[in-house]
C-alpha cells in the first residue's frame, strides 16, 4: 500500500513538472513572438516611410464590406483571325464594396457590365483560354479603374471579383 502512495506520489510530481515545464516553453515562445512582432512592426514601420504600398495598421478593425454581384455577363469571342465565332465568355462579377457605396454600386451596373464587355470582347478563344482567373479579375479591375478615371469620379467599390468564369 505504502509503494502505491509511492508511486502516485512520484507520477503526480511527474506531470506537475512535465506541465511546468510546458508552460515555460510557451511563455518563452510568446516572448519571442513578440520580440519578433516588434522587430517586423519596425521594419515596417521604417519601410513604410521610403514605401508607399507599405500596409498601414492602425489599430482600426478593417471595414465589413457588402458584395454586390453582376450576373450573367456574356461576351463573343473573336476567331483566331478577328472573324466571329460560336464561342462565347460567361462571367459572373462580384463588387467588394463598404456598406453606404452598396446603392451606389447596384445603380453604376449598367456601366459596369458594359465596361466588361468591351475589356473581354478584345480577346480571342486561344487567348481567353490561356488567361487564369486571377489575370481576368486585374483586366476587369483595370478596366474600372480607367472608366472611372475618364470620367473623372470615384468608384463606388473597392475591387471587381470574379465569381465565375465559363469559356466555351
């Protein structure tokens, strides 16, 4: 009976220290983390002074965005040799917007479905085909940018999305 005591005694004082020492390695690699975290905030905090695309952290929660979609916008797509094809472009379009744009952006979609289709109605089956969504969703931002520019105002969203993309 005395050595079952024993025992107890030896497996509790066991994994007192084993948590114990878990403990310490955690706080130690909290500490370190944030060594780490201070040294990068300053780094970039220098970097944001010489680079503008430096991200701002101001404490502030980033905003709730709406997103507001553009169904169905279809586009003919040119032959290899400018001629025209069977072959048509579907593309659902989602706009990330701040919550008082929202009306805004769903009163601009006219223009903004005709701004996609002019930007993708330049491209061939080959070319579109070879293109990733990604360079599909820079081609459309772009051309929204340069839209608005021309017409010297705002947008009323903060990115165009694509949400799907169909080529057949």
């Amino acid at each position: 009976m005395k050595s079952k005591a024993k025992l107890i005694g030896l497996i509790a004082a066991v994994a007192l220290l084993a948590a114990g020492a878990a403990g310490a390695a955690v706080w130690w690699l909290q500490s370190q983390h944030a060594k780490d975290g201070a040294a990068t905030a300053a780094a970039a905090g220098a970097k944001g002074a010489t680079d503008p695309k430096a991200a701002k952290d101001d404490g502030k929660p980033a905003p709730d965005y709406k997103y507001v979609t553009l169904d169905k916008v279809l586009v003919m797509l040119r032959g290899p040799n400018g001629s025209a094809v069977s072959h048509y472009m579907a593309v659902d379009i989602v706009f990330k917007t701040l919550p008082d744009q929202e009306r805004r952006t769903k009163e601009h979609l006219p223009l903004l479905r005709t701004v996609a289709v002019k930007a993708l109605s330049a491209y061939t089956v080959e070319s579109a085909q070879a293109m990733r969504v990604e360079d599909f969703a820079r081609l459309l931002n772009k051309a929204y940018v340069d839209s608005y520019a021309a017409d010297r105002r705002e947008a009323p969203f903060a990115e165009a999305l694509i949400g799907k993309l169909i080529i057949e």
